[in-house]
C-alpha cells in the first residue's frame, strides 16, 4: 500500500511489478486495520497508519 495527498493506493505484485488492485480517496478512511494470520490458524487485526505520500519523509 501507498499513498499520495488524497488517495490510498492497495497494490499487488505480479510478474515481478507492482499492480494497483484500488484506489480509495483518504477522506473516506477512518482507521486502517491489517490482518495476521496466527499459528493456529486464528487471526489478529492490527491498527495501523497510513504511509507517509509519496516523497515525504515521516522522520522530517
């Protein structure tokens, strides 16, 4: 995932390239949740936060 001043971008890779599979305006994101897949099976959702846009540094 990426993003840019208005938009999440969700990419796969493919063939050795990343692919955009969506597209979704930051104003329409609340919360960013990602999901892990435990051991036994069970699975873990995590907050996350949204990447820093493109070109910014988010140590800056």
């Amino acid at each position: 995932m990426r993003t840019d001043a208005h938009t999440l971008y969700l990419e796969e890779r493919a063939a050795g390239a990343w692919r955009e599979t969506a597209a979704i305006p930051l104003a329409e994101i609340d919360t960013l949740h990602r999901r892990f897949t435990e051991h036994d099976g069970s699975w873990t959702w995590l907050n996350e936060p949204l990447p820093a846009p493109v070109g910014v540094r988010g140590w800056q």
